[in-house]
C-alpha cells in the first residue's frame, strides 16, 4: 500500500487537480477536472477519474480496460486508456471512473525462473480447457466494490451507473451484467471478449467455443439492458466469433443491441481509444441511453 501511495504521489505531481474546460462534439463546453485516485477498495487500486466541476453528487461511468498477460506490457500504467472517450461521458455530467486492474505498473513482475509472479489475477489458463467466466466475475466485483465506495462517499446518483469495457474490459462488463446490480442501468461494450490472439497470432483465438459457450452462461441471468459494438477489422475477436457470442447471449435470456462497425485503421480493436473514432461511437451510445431512460 505504500508503494501505491508513493507511485500515486508521482503520478499526482503529472495529473492531479488538472481544472480545464473541454469541449465536447458539439461545440458545448463544460468545466472538467482530472484526478488519479487510490482507491481504498478490500484490493486497492489506482483509478483515473474525470468529472464535471462542482461537488455533485453526478451519475457515475465506471470503464474497464483491457489485460495483457505480458507482464511487460503491464508494467505501463494504463490510467488514460480511455482519456478522450472519458471526457465525452464527462462533458454530459457523468463522474468517470477508470480503474488499473491488479497485475499493472509496479505490480506487474513475473520473474518465473525465481518463482516470483505479480498479482495478476486474469489469466483464463489452457486454451484445452479455458475458464473465462471466473476472471470477468473478478473484475465484475471490483466494480461492485468501486460503486459502493462511491455511493458511500455520496460523490455518485444511486442506481444511476453505466458502466463501460473495452476487450476483457468488456468481458468484465458482460459478467457484471449476468449479476443484475440494481444500481447499474446499462452497460456498454467495445470489442468484449477473452483470448484473443493466442501467441500474438491474429484471429487466433483460445478455445472460441467455451467463449462462446460461457456468454450463453451469462446471459442466462442478465438482464441490464446493454450495447455491443465490435468493429469489422477487429483480429482479437472478428465478425463470425462476435456473432455467435451475441446470438448465444441474447438465446439464453441476456438483453444486447449488437452493432458491428466498418473498419478502423489497420486493426479495430483499439477503436474506443482513438479520439477520431468519438464521431463514430457516440450516436449510437446516445441512441441506446436515450431510449432506456
């Protein structure tokens, strides 16, 4: 925990307390401000936070981001993934929360020869016989975890949440879903999904069946109303595995507009990170907010 405080402290001295105004795609502007948190949550975390000025309380969008399992990779901290998408959630009064998962920045060290391995707790283990639904159950607590901290700190509307995940992000979010809190109203997901590339090998998948198999499980008890967006271009999880994850989903109960989108650049996985994409995204997330009010 100290080691958090101190990394945050770093981080503070870059982002902490940034007031601005932004803009959103409109031409509207409302007064924003960025922050880095340590969440004192039962694992604590770090977490990117934007939000209206002003003390609230606001609605709350909690984003999810997506996993690596190259500890390298993770030792970058992923706190602005979602900057851009983040802020246009901010622009239309919502407090953003964006947490690191366990396993990033400092905490991401796997040295195998000496038997020293991270907390990373999202590896879905042999493609012969993966589990997927346990590690987006994991993250699905954290967001449970992160509500209620929220609404106790009377910072956030109750029962007025979406939440957002972008890959096992999105992964995270369908699990959250399958448990119907009653403070989440909608959920929304960009290239949802678990083992995809398996060895960096694009459309590669692990064990695509038991994926598909393990959304059916979800959807047999979701209900939150929710929007899957996946992109044509998308070598993580392409057009056919979405399809069928989607049809599995909605078969067994679960509630999801699914869209598939034209192609992004030269891989659609990353879509939601790119501010060009905003123009493209956002009619469709208005849309489908507009109509479960």
């Amino acid at each position: 925990m100290q080691r958090l405080r101190i990394l945050a402290a770093a981080a503070l001295l870059l982002l902490a307390q940034a007031a601005f105004v932004r803009a959103d795609d409109q031409g509207t502007s409302r007064r924003l401000q960025e922050e880095i948190w340590v969440l004192p949550l039962p694992l604590p975390m770090f977490a990117y936070l934007v939000r209206p000025i002003g003390d609230g309380p606001f609605p709350l969008v909690i984003m999810n981001h997506g996993v690596s399992l190259n500890a390298r990779d993770r030792s970058f901290f992923p706190l602005v993934e979602f900057r851009d998408a983040a802020m246009w959630f901010a622009q239309r009064g919502y407090l953003v929360v964006a947490p690191v998962g366990t396993g990033y920045g400092a905490a991401a060290i796997d040295i195998p020869e000496r038997g020293i391995y991270g907390p990373f707790f999202s590896k879905v283990g042999k493609c012969t016989n993966p589990n997927f639904l346990d590690p987006g159950l994991a993250v699905a607590q954290v967001d449970l975890w992160i509500i209620d901290y929220m609404a106790a700190e009377k910072r956030i509307v109750p029962k007025d949440v979406i939440v957002v995940g972008q890959s096992a992000g999105g992964w995270a979010s369908i699990a959250l879903s399958s448990l119907n809190p009653p403070q989440v109203k909608a959920i929304i997901t960009f290239a949802a999904g678990r083992g995809g590339r398996v060895d960096g090998k694009p459309n590669n998948n692990c064990g695509p069946d038991k994926l598909v198999e393990a959304t059916g499980v979800f959807g047999q008890t979701s209900r939150v109303p929710m929007l899957w967006l996946y992109i044509e271009n998308d070598t993580f999880f392409g057009p056919d595995l979405s399809k069928r994850m989607h049809e599995a989903f909605t078969r067994a109960g679960g509630r999801a507009e699914y869209h598939l989108l034209p192609p992004w650049r030269d891989e659609g996985h990353y879509f939601v990170g790119s501010p060009d994409s905003i123009p493209t995204w956002s009619p469709l997330v208005e849309r489908f907010l507009d109509n479960i009010r």
